[in-house]
C-alpha cells in the first residue's frame, strides 16, 4: 500500500481534484494558519499532473488564485 500523500492547500484545487475523482485520504488544520485545512490525497503520478495542470491555469490568469 502507498503510503504517501499529496498536501493541498487551496479548497478550490482540493475540490476539483476530488470531482475527478482523486482519493482523498485526509484532512487536518493548517500549523501556521489556523483558520485553514489541508487536504491530503493519495500520490499518484496522475494527480501530480493534474496539480501541475491547475497551476498552469492559474498562472495564465484563469483563476484568481496564486500558486
């Protein structure tokens, strides 16, 4: 079984992982800010593509998020 997990920060990037159907394994509070969750999913090299997708979208200016 792996072991490893993928933390995300961002709720928007978590949730769309999680409507492609991405497993998510669990989730805790962030240490330094308090106020926000991490989402942990199982590491794959297909989720990392997806992640890797999301930021070339935000970077071209389709989100309002930063990465």
């Amino acid at each position: 079984m792996n072991n490893k997990y993928y933390p995300v920060f961002s709720k928007n990037l978590a949730e769309r992982l999680f409507s492609a159907g991405f497993f998510l394994s669990h989730t805790d509070w962030n240490k330094n800010r308090r106020n926000m969750k991490v989402y942990y999913f199982a590491e794959t090299p297909e989720l990392r593509a997806a992640v890797e997708a999301y930021r070339t979208e935000v970077r071209n200016g389709k989100h309002k998020e930063r990465v």
